[in-house]
C-alpha cells in the first residue's frame, strides 16, 4: 500500500499532508482528518506501518462522514486495522 498526496472519498477529495504535532483537547495523535477542509494530517515521525495504517483510520472517519454511518471511534478503530491487514495481507487483489 502507498500513502498517497491525495484520497477520493465520495465526491471529496482529500490532500494527504505530513504534520508534526497533531493533538486534539486530550493528547497527541498519529493523524487526523477534517473534514471542512478536506485535510488528512499524518505524523511524519511514525513509523511506515503505523502511518498507513493511521491513513486507513483517518479514510475510515472520511467514509463514515461521507455514507453517514454513525461508527463509533471503537469501531473506526476496529475498522482501520482489519482493513489495514485486509489489504496489506491481500495487496494483489488491488493492483
Ligand atoms: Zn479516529
């Protein structure tokens, strides 16, 4: 899997961008998206597998905003990781 500069979810495009930093009220995090301005902010300091699969999580949160699923960030969590495997396990099947 490549980390790539930009990501469609829907009709949004997202610009994948590295970020030093990322925090929200409660602690520093590996990545975040927002979702006005169509950001997804990886921490450029984590390591490769962790990064793509962060950038999973955070097109998991992307996808639920977009079909309005209602995930909870349990289940974004969840999500992310089996999707990560999924596809690092299974990479021929994308190509
Ligand atoms: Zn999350």
């Amino acid at each position: 899997m490549k980390i790539p500069a930009e990501v469609k979810i829907l009709f949004k495009s997202y610009k994948v961008v590295d970020e030093l930093n990322i925090h929200d009220e409660k602690s520093d995090l590996y990545g975040q998206i927002n979702y006005l301005d169509q950001i997804i902010k990886l921490n450029p300091q984590a390591k490769d597998e962790q990064k793509k699969s962060t950038f999973l999580h955070e097109c998991v949160h992307g996808l639920d905003e977009m079909f309005s699923i209602g995930l909870t960030e349990e289940q974004v969590e969840k999500l992310g990781t089996a999707l990560y495997t999924f596809i690092e396990g299974n990479e021929e099947i994308f190509k």
